[in-house]
C-alpha cells in the first residue's frame, strides 16, 4: 500500500505492520505498530524528503493546494498524508503551504475481532459514539463495527468522505466492510446524510469524526428518521456533550472511550447510557 508512496529506502526499512510513518528533513523517520512508536537508525536528506514529497503529491504541490490547506492529502487505498510547514495567508484564509519540513503517512489497516465485545452477531440495536485521542484506533474499530454489522445482515451506509473508513480507490475497496454496506465517499458530509436518508435505506449509518453542527443535524436527521448511527469523536473523556455536540446528548447508547496505553485501540471505557 505504501509502494509509490515512499522511497525503497525507507520501504525497506519498515515492517509489515506498520501503521503510520514521519518523514522529517535531516531527521530519522519515525514509524508506529499497535507496539508503539519506532525511530529508524537512518537520517532522511533533503534529496529524499523531496523524492518523498513530490510522490505524495504525485509530482505536483501546486495541483494539491487545496487539499493542502484542508491540512491532509487523501491517497489510494485510504491512506492519509498530513504535512508540516509555514502557512501562507491571504486575509484570514490559509492559502497555501511552503517550507514543508514533514510529512505524516498514515495507513488504514484492520484487526480482526477487536469489536468482539459488543456482540454484535446477536441482538444489536444501538446508537455507538467511539471517542478517542488522535492515533488512538478509533477508525480501526469503526471499521471493524462496520464489517460485523454488515455480515451480521444490516444494511450499513458508511460516510466516507476521504476514503479513509473503506480504503476506496475506483470502484474498488482496499479494505473488507463485510457484504451489506454501501459506500458513499467523496461527497461532503451533508450531502452523505442527504443521499443516505433519501435513496440507500440504511439500518445503520457509519461515520468518521463527528466536527460541528453540520454533523450534529445529520445525526439527528437519521436518529429521528429511525436509523442507527455509529461514529467517532475526537475526546480524552466520556464527557463530550457540550458545545456543538449538546443536541446530541441523548442519541447515543454507549460511549467507547479508546487509549493509547498500554497499547493503541485499548478500550479505557464502555458506558451504556
């Protein structure tokens, strides 16, 4: 998946089950598994974290401005590129990034069984909110909820907007979503919510970082609308239903709260509500 991505330099390097990779200038890289963080014994050049950057922005920075600026570059098979450097501003609007000194490769992955604990092939009928710091396995296990609703026979609509949930590439899937789900990625938020409700039928809808009160009408639209949602929300606590994110206070069922420790996808806490 990283092939084309990386140089065969640090490829060569990395092990199979490698779950993210920083590249920085004149620094070693740096790669993370589910047993934590590695750093390389090799110093990266400003030749190669150049090779590296024009291969994550296939050979044009100026192409991929805009996706720049949204702070991450979307890849084939979900992988999800965030870089470093000095923003450039025009007003109040970044527009543009240079001098970018890293380059953060994450790559989806699934494990097999992780949302075993909900139990899931039986009687499963739950609103399910997953909170978590970042780079703690909350997509991992979203992805995995997804497959076992879908093979379990419910018809689960996964939001896909980056790609980064299904590994979409084309009319294909990097990643095994089970065989009841359909996909819409590529499609703003609100118009996912909008296509879902109206045309796909879903018993549940599946959705990655819930971020404001667009979200927060969509998921109300679907639990009034009788349909399930599953999504994840960037947090450190259970206690998230403030703000924005208040109207959401009673939809969900159960509150998975992740960890890093001691491994990444550690559940800290599973509240039934």
């Amino acid at each position: 998946m990283l092939e084309g991505v990386l140089t065969k330099s640090i490829l060569r390097r990395l092990p199979a089950t490698v779950t993210e990779v920083r590249v920085r200038r004149r620094q070693p890289f740096c790669y993370l598994t589910a047993k934590g963080r590695t750093t390389a014994d090799y110093f990266v050049t400003d030749q190669e974290f150049e090779e590296v950057l024009s291969l994550v922005t296939e050979h044009s920075l100026y192409a991929i401005t805009e996706k720049l600026v949204n702070g991450y570059i979307p890849l084939k098979g979900g992988v999800r590129v965030g870089v470093a450097g000095e923003g450039v501003m025009e007003g109040e609007k970044v527009k543009t990034i240079k001098h970018i000194t890293s380059i953060a490769v994450r790559v989806p992955h699934q494990v097999f069984g992780i949302a075993d604990f909900l139990q899931i092939d039986g009687y499963f009928n739950q609103n399910v909110l997953i909170i978590s710091p970042p780079g703690a396995g909350k997509t991992t296990l979203l992805r995995e909820i997804t497959r076992k609703l879908s093979n379990a026979g419910k018809t689960v609509v996964v939001l896909d907007e980056r790609g980064e949930i299904s590994g979409a590439n084309g009319t294909e899937f990097a990643l095994d979503l089970g065989r009841n789900a359909d996909v819409l990625f590529g499609f703003p938020k609100k118009v996912s919510y909008d296509n879902a409700l109206r045309a796909l039928a879903p018993d549940y809808i599946v959705t990655d970082e819930l971020s404001g009160e667009r979200d927060v009408e969509g998921v109300l639209r679907a639990y009034f609308g009788g349909v399930k949602v599953i999504a994840t929300l960037h947090g450190g606590e259970t206690d998230v239903f403030h703000g924005a994110f208040e109207k959401l206070s009673g939809v969900f069922d159960r509150l998975i709260l992740l960890s890093k420790k001691p491994r990444v996808g550690t559940v800290l806490k599973d509240v039934l509500l």
